[in-house]
C-alpha cells in the first residue's frame, strides 16, 4: 500500500512526464522543420534519457546518480555545441522537453546523491541547462531565456536541499528516539531481571541449607523460584526482542513497576530472601504522587536493594527513609555494611547505578551514592513533584 508521500511523488513524476510529452511534441515539430528528421530524434533521445536518470527510485547518498547525471550533463553540452556550430540552430524550441527532464534530474540530484559527487553534477547540470537555449541562436531574447532558466534552476537547487534537510532532521530524530527506546529497554532489562535473579540465587541459597531440616520448605523455595524464573523469562524475551528489532512491539503488554506504595511488599520480600533486614520509614503522605515520580523512588530502592544484595555482603539491616516535602519527594537507602571496593580496571562496571541516574534525572532529579558517614553505603535521590515546572 503507497503511503501519502509515495502518492505525492507518483503525481508529481506524472505530471512531470505529461509536461515533457507535451513540450516534446513541440520540440519534434520545431526541429523537423528546421533540420529534418535526424535533429528531431536527437532531441528526443536526449529528453529520454534524462527521464531515464530521474524516474526511477534512487537510494539515498548515491554515488551512480550524480555520475549519471555528470555524463547527462556533458551530452547536452555537446549538444548544445553541435549545434551552436550549425547555421540557424536547431529552430525556435531548443529542447523544451529536454530541459524540463535536467531540471528533474538536478532536483533528484540534489536529494539522494552523494555530496562530493552532487556538487560536480550540479555545476555540469546548471551549465547545460542556461547554455541550452544558445542551441536556437545568441540572440538577447535566447540570452534572456538562459539567465532565467538559470534562476530556475537555483530554485530547484533550493528546493530539493530544503527538502533533503527536513528529511534528514526526520531520520536522525526517528534514530534518536530508536536509540533512546532501545536503551531503556536495556535499563528496563536490568531492573527487572537483576532484582528477581538475585533473589532467585538466595531463594536456592537458603534452600540449600534447610534441606535437612524442614524439607516442606525446600518444595515451597522451589515453588517460588520457579515461578520468579518463568516471569523472569517471560520479561527477559519480551525486552530482549524489541532491543533486537525497534521496530517491533513487544509480544505483550509490559507491566509498570510499582510506585511508593509498594515498597512495604518490596522490603518484606528483600528481608525474607535473606539475613538482611530491611526497614521502611516513611515521612508524610504518598498519595497524588505522579507516576513518574512515584515510579522512580521505586527504581531508586530496588536497584539499591539489588546493589547491597550483590556488594553488601556483611551487611545486617537496610534502612529505607522516604519523606515528601512540598516541592521534592526524597529517597535515602542506607546500610550498615562495609562499602564496596573500588573496581579493578579489568572488571567490567556495573550498569544499573548509570541508568538508575539516567532515570532521576529524566525526571528532573537528582541522585548520589556514596560511603555514609558511620559506615556502610548510601543512596540518596530527591524527586522533583512539581512535573510540569521541572520539564
């Protein structure tokens, strides 16, 4: 199915052929008067051939359409010449048809060829077309004609590079938006699958140790971490296909993370998976928060959760404080662990802390992580409420 843009271009190489047919009958009729069959059929072959260059579909940054515009170019000069050489020209109509072809093919040109080569055929191209009208005699009137079509050509120019600024304006904001989608998807990817996997691995840990002792409990651990592996599954292949083709919609809806108000279920999980104890303490109400904002405190205590499961390793108690203030919706995540070691050059980073930034700020916020003063590591964000003021 042709869309709106493919129609507009299908009119447009239809009206432009009707034109040149229309112009081409009063080339053939002028030039058999002046010169006889032969003269007529050179002009028609060079109307053809520059409908040859210009109809059919060219790829954008093309290096055979310029050079196939530069050897169109040098034949109607040649011809130009040829026939300045004659006495009397060629008649009154110098190649009507032919003209309106080399106009299209400049405007071709200047669309999808490639620029080191455009700028050769566009000079070749200008000159064959304000010399064209010396073909019928260097009269003022004839000069007059080639100055103007000298214009016109300027326009054409003008037009086409317009053109081709816009479209190219539209690629690299459609990649833009392509390349942002994809990487939050990768954040996405590691939000979800880090959280659940890590608890996957403590799940199995403390399995591990109550085999002996209790084994009803081992087929409840089991239990869960089959059904935390099949919604991690299920999300990894949804992401997973989109990072591979933008193009693509995912095979099914994604969830939205949870807010504020489910960070209680989030900590009781985190204390149950393992030795650590989570605590919340939250100041003031978290009703009316916008989603964005409530969405990303929610990012920020998870993957901080996440980092103290991975890195924390003799930590005992994680305190999360959420407080809203009239303006900011702050979030700090401490525990009493010792800080992580700085990475070795040959370890690769982690990636979750640069994203989770990444999202604080796309919301105006600001976010900072670091040892705390008594010990341990701690994540600090503050959150703007007021989106409107923030964007």
């Amino acid at each position: 199915m042709l869309t709106r843009p493919h129609l507009i271009r299908r009119a447009g190489q239809l009206a432009t052929l009707f034109v040149m047919a229309i112009l081409g009958l009063i080339d053939l009729a002028s030039a058999v008067s002046a010169g006889g069959l032969s003269l007529a059929f050179v002009l028609l072959i060079g109307a053809l051939a520059t409908a040859a260059v210009w109809l059919p579909p060219h790829r954008q940054n093309s290096t055979r359409l310029p050079k196939a515009a530069m050897l169109l170019a040098g034949f109607s000069l040649l011809l130009t010449i040829g026939a300045g050489a004659t006495s009397g020209g060629i008649g009154a109509s110098f190649g009507l048809a032919e003209t309106v072809g080399l106009l299209a093919v400049m405007y071709v040109v200047c669309r999808r060829g490639e620029s080191r080569w455009t700028v050769g055929a566009v000079l070749l191209l200008g000159m064959a077309i304000g010399f064209m009208p010396l073909r019928a005699g260097v009269d003022a009137d004839y000069i007059i004609v080639g100055l103007a079509l000298g214009l016109v050509a300027t326009a054409v120019i003008a037009l086409a590079v317009y053109l081709r600024m816009i479209e190219s304006t539209r690629l690299r904001a459609m990649d833009s938006v392509r390349s942002e989608q994809r990487a939050e998807f990768a954040r996405d990817l590691h939000d979800f699958i880090a959280h659940h996997v890590t608890g996957i691995v403590v799940q199995a840990q403390g399995a591990r140790f109550i085999a002996e002792q209790d084994p009803k409990r081992v087929l409840l651990a089991l239990e869960q971490i089959e059904a935390a592996g099949a919604e991690t599954m299920a999300s990894m292949r949804r992401m997973v296909g989109v990072l591979r083709d933008p193009n693509a919609r995912p095979d099914a809806p994604l969830a939205p993370l949870a807010g504020v108000d489910e960070l209680g279920p989030l900590l009781e999980q985190f204390s149950a998976a393992g030795e650590v104890l989570a605590r919340l303490h939250v100041d003031g109400h978290t009703a009316g928060i916008a989603v964005e904002v409530s969405t990303s405190a929610y990012r920020v205590v998870m993957e901080a959760l996440t980092n103290i499961r991975r890195h924390a390793k003799d930590a005992r108690v994680a305190d999360v404080w959420v407080r809203r203030t009239p303006d900011w919706l702050l979030v700090r995540v401490a525990n009493d662990g010792a800080p992580p070691r700085a990475a070795m050059p040959r370890e690769a980073p982690g990636y979750g802390l640069v994203g989770l930034t990444e999202r604080v700020r796309a919301v105006g916020g600001r976010i900072t992580a670091g040892p705390g003063i008594d010990g341990g590591w701690v994540v600090d964000a503050a959150l703007p409420l007021d989106q409107e003021v923030t964007r």
